[in-house]
C-alpha cells in the first residue's frame, strides 16, 4: 500500500516539474522575443535544465530501464 502510495506521489511531483518546465520554455521564448536581460535568461535556461535532470531522474525511478 504504502509503495502504490509512494509512486502516486512522485507522478504527481513528475506532473508539477513537467508544467514548470514548459511554463519555463514558454517564458524564456517570450523573454528572448522581447529582447530580454540575456544574463536573465540565461538564469532561466540554467534552470529549465536543471529541472531536465530532475524529471528524467524521477521518471526513471518510476518506469525502471528494461535492462535493469
């Protein structure tokens, strides 16, 4: 029960970072098409990156390599 629970917990964690990181992409893209700070974003794009990694972590502990 409490491993159902677990993984219905980091789906939901994967679902939030998934929307961060598009609502990132959709704000770096209207930065850049407003001729932003590029130091700002940079700082944006360092963190759509971050978040990246930590979505393809997350789902990999949630659906295991085949060659595991």
């Amino acid at each position: 029960m409490q491993d159902n629970q677990d993984e219905v917990k980091r789906r939901m964690m994967l679902g939030r970072l998934r929307l961060e990181h598009g609502d990132l992409d959709m704000a770096i893209s209207a930065m850049a098409a407003q001729r932003c700070d590029p130091l700002s974003i940079q700082r944006l794009k360092k963190r759509k990156l971050e978040l990246k990694d930590r979505i393809e972590k997350l789902a990999s502990s949630i659906i295991p390599d085949a060659t595991a």
